[in-house]
C-alpha cells in the first residue's frame, strides 16, 4: 500500500488541531465546573476535580480520539454528473456560493473551495476546503463529512433539475 506524503501531513496536522481543540473544549468545561465547585467547597484545588492518575489517562483518551477523528469526518465521494464536469462548472459554482463558498483556486483537473466566513472557517478549525478533482467522470469531491453531504446533495438535485429542463426544451 502507497502512502502519500502529503495526505499524511494533512492527516497529522488535522488531528493536532483537533488535540488542541478537545483540550480547549475540556479546560473550558472543567474550568466553568471548577469556578462553581470552588464557591461551593472552600479549599478544593483544579487538580483536586480529578481522581489520582486519571489526568494521563484523560491525556490519552483525547490523544486517541484526535487520531481517529479525521478519518471519520472528512473523506471523498464520487460525484456523477451527465457530462464533463466543464458542462456543470457554473451550476456547480451557484450552489457552492449559495452555500457560502467562495472559490479559492482552479486549476485544470482540480477546484478548490473555502467557507466565505471567518467564523465559519473558525468553528472548522481551518479545515473547510472542498475539491473536486474534475479529470474524469465521476468528479471526486473530497471535504468535511457533513459539509460534503449537504453539497453534494444540493448539486445532485441541480443537475436533476436542469436536465429535466432540458428534456423539456
């Protein structure tokens, strides 16, 4: 099996964000519940919340679970389209800025695109890009999960819908 340099990069930079994002999520968390313990039970300590030993296994668990979770949440779909993908490239193009995307490069055989806003693009942790791999038919379109769901879903109902104009015509 081949292993791509640079997939593995993204992969090991995608799960040292999501450590980091975790570790945020949890130190806010036990934080909020530490400030209202704290009031409640003088002399408590922040390492006080926390069982002895329980701290490295906390450690692991999110080191584990940083390494499984871009695997689960971004991954390549096939895309069929009923022609080139040049045919569709302006539809392809309205639904992704309906969606807010902007587009951020196009070369040949391969569309980029990013989430319009810097909120968004922050609650993705950076990670928003989707792209088409337009060489062949069908288009491999390669993004977050849940984002890719709901694009894909909307560019399948637009090509429906405009070859059945067509049909009509």
């Amino acid at each position: 099996m081949k292993i791509n340099n640079g997939n593995a990069m993204r992969y090991l930079i995608r799960a040292l964000k999501y450590l980091v994002y975790f570790a945020i999520i949890f130190f806010l968390i036990v934080g909020i519940v530490y400030l209202f313990s704290a009031q409640k039970m003088a002399g408590i300590s922040f390492a006080g919340l926390f069982k002895e030993g329980s701290l490295p296994k906390i450690a692991l668990f999110f080191v584990a679970v940083s390494a499984i979770y871009p695997k689960l949440s971004f991954y390549k779909k096939e895309l069929y389209l009923n022609g080139d993908f040049t045919k569709y490239a302006g539809m392809i193009g309205d639904v992704m800025k309906s969606l807010g995307y902007v587009p951020e490069s196009s070369e040949p055989g391969l569309v980029t695109y990013r989430k319009e806003g810097t909120y968004a693009r922050l609650t993705r942790m950076f990670e928003d890009r989707i792209t088409f791999e337009t060489a062949g038919n069908p288009v491999r379109v390669e993004g977050y999960r849940k984002d890719l769901m709901r694009i894909l879903s909307a560019i399948s109902y637009r090509v429906r819908q405009e070859d059945r104009e067509q049909e009509t015509n």
